[in-house]
C-alpha cells in the first residue's frame, strides 16, 4: 500500500493483510516529517548563531557596524521565517499522529480479528524501532491507544461470552418449559420443577448483569482514557 492521506481511507475497504504495510507508510511520513523539522529547526540555530556572529563584528568600524547589522537584520528575518516553519512542522507532526491514531483506533473497532492485527503490529513497531523512527511523544501515543485497543477487545470478549450465555439459557429454557409441560399431564410435581426452572433463571441474570456493569465500567475507563488524552494535547 503506497503511502497516503490516512483521512482519505475507509476503514472497511482495509484488508487485515494491509495493515502492516499501511501503518509501516504511515510511520515513514512521520519520520520525514521529523526530518524537516529537524533541517528547519538546524537551519534557525544557524541563522541564529549568524546574528550573534555580525553583532560581534560590529565593533570593527563604523561602516562595518551598518553593513554588520544590516546583515544581522536580515539573519535574523532568516531565523524568524525558519523557527515559525519549525513549529508549523512541529504542528503538522503532531496532527498527523493524532490522524494516526485515531484512524487505527477505528480500524480496531471494525472487528474482533482486525483488532488483534493492528495492536500486534503496534507491538511489534514498539518493540523494534529506534528513537529515532518513534519519539517520546509517538511511542506514548501508541501505548496509550495499545490501552484502549485492548480494553476493546476485553469489551469484545464480554460480549461473546454474554450473547453465548443468552443462547445457552434460550435453549435450556425451551427444554425445561417443554419438560414441565409435559410432566404437568403425568404428576403434579410441575410447579417445583417451574420453581427450579425460575432460580435457575434469576441466576443467570446475575451473571448477565455482572458482566453487563463490567462492560460499562471498561467504556467509562476508556472515556477517561480518552479525556485526559485531550487534556495532554490541550485541546
């Protein structure tokens, strides 16, 4: 997969097969970002070291002093104009790994497997690239949504389970009630086997509510996750 605009692709045209060649794009804007940030942020440095150098020189003359601080003008528009490119890089890095982000974490969403496959590329990225492809502010980024990528998938996993206990129970139900019917007709034992049938019931719809309060307690977790994400970045 070439590399392109992350806000540009549809999470469902996403195969699970593309996501290590489209996160490893990704990650190589990235990095080219960071270099121009770099070259823009050496070339202030420069401009900068320059001014002091003709302010220094100034002494030499009182015609060398203007030329010098003519010079020392313009150097230092050159490291005004170079410094606000810095941070307009700077902004756009920032920006395109919050695009990153936010994107994957989507993709994650899209089902059980892709979930799997995205946090273990993110793993594997993490665990085997340099300071330099990942920074600081990238690498917690990443772990942050590795977080909420798992809690996804504990969600996942609490709602399997739960859809598969409301089956089991559906069945056991319909073959109790149908027992009981049937055992109505023969004996009157029928209303301790409905009494049976309905703690049966009720305890089940414990269990089903358990996990119900677990599974809300994981998306207030992820919301706070979530919030004090926004909060770091200050928006």
């Amino acid at each position: 997969m070439a590399e392109q605009d992350i806000l540009k692709i549809r999470v469902e045209n996403v195969d699970e097969k593309q996501v290590p060649e489209l996160i490893q794009s990704q990650f190589t804007i990235m990095g080219d970002l960071k270099k121009e940030i770099e070259r823009a942020s050496n070339k202030a440095f420069e401009a900068k070291e320059a001014v002091i150098n003709e302010v220094d020189a100034s002494s030499l003359s009182k015609k060398a002093a203007i030329e010098s601080l003519q010079s020392a003008t313009l150097d230092l528009a050159n490291a005004q104009e170079s410094a606000m490119n810095a941070q307009k890089l700077q902004f756009d890095y920032q920006q395109k790994l919050a695009d990153i982000t936010k994107f994957l974490f989507r993709l994650g969403l899209t089902n059980i497997a892709m979930n799997r496959v995205v946090v273990e590329e993110l793993e594997y990225k993490l665990r085997n690239a340099s300071q330099e492809e990942i920074d600081d502010l990238a690498r917690a980024e990443i772990e942050n949504l590795l977080k909420r990528l798992k809690m996804q998938q504990d969600i996942d996993q609490k709602q399997t389970e739960l859809t598969k206990l409301l089956k089991e129970q559906a069945d056991i139900n319909d073959s109790q009630i149908e027992e009981i019917k049937e055992q109505a007709a023969k004996d009157e034992e029928h209303d301790k086997r409905i009494d049976e049938l309905y703690s049966i019931i009720a305890k089940q719809d414990q269990v089903i509510e358990k996990i119900l309060l677990e599974m809300d307690e994981m998306r207030k977790d992820m919301f706070k996750m979530d919030e004090s994400l926004r909060n770091l970045r200050g928006e």
